[in-house]
C-alpha cells in the first residue's frame, strides 16, 4: 500500500455521540501516523486535542444573517471547507454522516474545481435508518452518496440496510469503528467509593447519548425484572438529559438504584469499576459503547439487533428485542456466577483486541483514501 503523508478533512458533529468519538479518534490516529488532519465542525469535538502534532480545527459558525428566516450551517460548512481545502490542497474530505456533511462536501469540491479532494463518505446509522425513509431527506443523501468517490459503513447490517434503502450501484466497503482503551485515572476501588457501591453490589453500565432510540425505558425494566434487583446499581454515563425518564424510575421503585454521571464522563474511570454492560436499542448500526465496554473485559448483556452481533459475536449474551425477563435471567446468571461472568468479559476483550484496535481498522481507511 502507498503510504506518503496526505492532508486530510475530517467533517464530523462535535457531541457526544459514536460518529463525533470514531471521527476524532481516526483524526488523531491519522495524525500520529504523519498525516495532516483539519477537522471541521461548529464546535470542537469533545474528545479533540487541539495541542497534538498535525492536528488543526476549523470551526464553522452556523449561518445567523437576519436575511435568512432560519439558521443554515451547510453553506457555511461548504465554503469553509473549500477555502481550507483549496488552501491546505487538501487531497480527501472524510465527512462522517451524509447528512448534511457529504452534501457540503460535494457543494466545497464543486466550488474548488479541478484538483478538489476526493470525497469518503462513512455511514454511522441514521443517514440509512431514521433519515433514509423520510421524504424529505433521501433524495439529498442519495445524491451525497452517488457523488463521493467512496462509500462505507460501520457493519454488513448497515451496508445491507443502506443498499435496501436507496438506489445505489456501488461499492460499499466495510470498515468497522476500533477504540484505544485509555489508563483510568482512579483506581476501581476509589470510584466504587464514589459512586456508593456497597460489598455485594453488582454494577451495571449503560452508556448512551439517551436518545430515544436507545430504549431507556426498556433500561430501566431490565433491571426492575431481576430477581437480584437489590444487589444491582444501575449506572447510566449519559450523554443526554436524563430528566425524562425519572418518573420511570420512581414508577418502578429504582430510585436508590440508578446512578447518573451526565455530560463527558471519563469512561476509562466508571467502566473497570462495573461489572456488566447492559445495553437495550431498538436499533445501532455498530454499538460503540457496547465496545468500550468490551475492551475492559466487562460481560456485556443486549439485544440481538443491527451491528451488535458482527461486534460481540458469541462474547455476549444477546436477546431478541423486548426479551426483557430474559435479558434480566442473563444478568442474574452474571451476579450468580462471577466465574463465569469474568470469563465472559476476558473474551470481549480478546474479541476486541483481535478485530477492533486502531492498528487493524485505521491503514483499511488509509487503504481507501489510497485507492481513490
Ligand atoms: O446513536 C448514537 O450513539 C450516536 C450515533 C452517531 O452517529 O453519533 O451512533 C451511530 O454511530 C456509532 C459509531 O459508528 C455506532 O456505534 C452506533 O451504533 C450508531 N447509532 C445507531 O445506529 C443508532
């Protein structure tokens, strides 16, 4: 494979979210690996640092003029990338979400012309999922789809999904999302101490930007159908608001049970202190959380549903959707059993150090971008 430097645009949403998180951490990888990396977004994206080498941040203001009756950010993101792109001769626009990032993309290669940066498009979910049957979307992703130069997705299920969804004749290339585990900070035993979890508590993880999606409700009747309802603590690293769902909690009888850290918890700290991961969506093109959760070795209990299987394969105890008494069964069995449990979560681990490091998934986009 070629391997001179490139200079690289990486579009991606800033928040809390598996699109912004992938987008960065391929950003700083492609930087540690000698290439020059502009990320364009309206803020920065949370996980970004601004201090490591190649490693540049354009941010673009949403569109506010008093001429327009409301605010746009895809004409100020198209020209915004066409002037760094026509300045920094930028070779590749890696925008992740078609919409509207690939659709700025397309407008910013128009305006530069000859010698524009070949356009990779990377498909996280709702592109295919929740915008591609809406009417008033399709057309325009089609559109952003037909005119980048290459296409990807996350998993099999999202490359079917996004084939059954629009008309499209090409090629759409697999490349799954990796993580690079960071060393906590504080010591499992210190943030048990701070969470309040008591000898015999079992703690459970779930991280999620809470949308509604990730079936938040069936969350929390999970853990109100174990038999070991009273020896579980519930921990949700939430990077939504979790006020909508207290009544839920209280409905169920959960209020001494459920534990809220929202906004950019430092997941390297809460995950070693867990002992499971429960996971419940209705839909996810890959899981993300599902596979931090897997690199510190925690079991991980979800439905059966999208990506989920291609990340866990049999490292996990999947459900089908809505199998709630079952999927409370799998977390007994785990409290039951901490034998079993730890070597469930040592084979997500293994699973996830063999298939899912950036050592393995970053040179097949560096293997993209080369080929176009
Ligand atoms: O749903 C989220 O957590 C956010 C969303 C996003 O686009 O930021 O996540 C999507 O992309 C992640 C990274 O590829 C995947 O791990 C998630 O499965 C996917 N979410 C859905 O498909 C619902």
């Amino acid at each position: 494979m070629e391997s001179r430097p490139l200079q690289i645009g990486i579009t991606c949403f800033p928040l809390i979210g598996g699109s912004g998180i992938l987008a960065t951490a391929l950003g700083t990888e492609l930087a540690v690996r000698g290439h020059e990396v502009h990320f364009f977004s309206y803020a920065k994206p949370i996980r970004l640092d601004l201090s490591a080498p190649r490693i540049h941040f354009h941010q673009v203001s949403v569109g506010q003029n008093s001429v327009f009756p409301c605010p746009d950010y895809t004409l100020p993101l198209a020209v915004k990338m066409a002037e760094v792109g026509r300045s920094e001769k930028l070779n590749i626009f890696h925008v992740h979400y078609a919409v509207p990032h690939a659709t700025a993309a397309f407008l910013a290669t128009e305006m530069i012309g000859e010698g524009a940066p070949k356009i990779v498009t990377t498909l996280h979910g709702t592109d295919t999922t929740l915008l591609g049957p809406n009417p008033q979307y399709r057309a325009a992703i089609e559109h952003a789809l037909v005119h980048s130069d290459a296409v990807t997705t996350v998993s099999q299920s999202l490359r079917q999904q996004t084939y059954e969804t629009f008309e499209l004749r090409k090629e759409i290339q697999v490349v799954p999302n990796f993580f690079t585990p960071p060393t906590p900070a504080r010591s499992r035993e210190e943030v048990r101490r701070e969470l309040g979890i008591g000898g015999g508590e079992f703690l459970v993880v779930h991280m999620s930007n809470l949308r509604p999606v990730k079936r938040i409700d069936l969350l929390l009747r999970v853990v109100a159908s174990s038999g070991r309802r009273d020896r579980i603590k519930l921990l949700i690293l939430a990077g939504g608001a979790f006020a909508p769902y207290q009544p839920l909690v209280h409905e169920l009888g959960l209020q001494d049970r459920v534990i809220v850290r929202e906004s950019a918890a430092a997941v390297e700290d809460y995950l070693p202190a867990a002992d499971a991961g429960l996971y419940t969506s209705e839909a996810e093109s890959f899981g993300l959380s599902i596979l931090e959760t897997m690199f510190y070795a925690k079991p991980v209990v979800a439905f059966r549903i999208g990506g989920i299987p291609e990340v866990v394969s049999d490292t996990a105890y999947l459900h089908e959707f809505g199998a709630i008494e079952k999927m409370a069964a799998s977390l007994d069995a785990l409290i039951d059993s901490p034998d079993a449990a730890r070597e469930l979560g040592e084979r997500g681990r293994a699973r996830a150090e063999e298939n899912f490091t950036a050592a393995r998934i970053v040179p097949r986009y560096e293997a993209v971008y080369f080929s176009i």
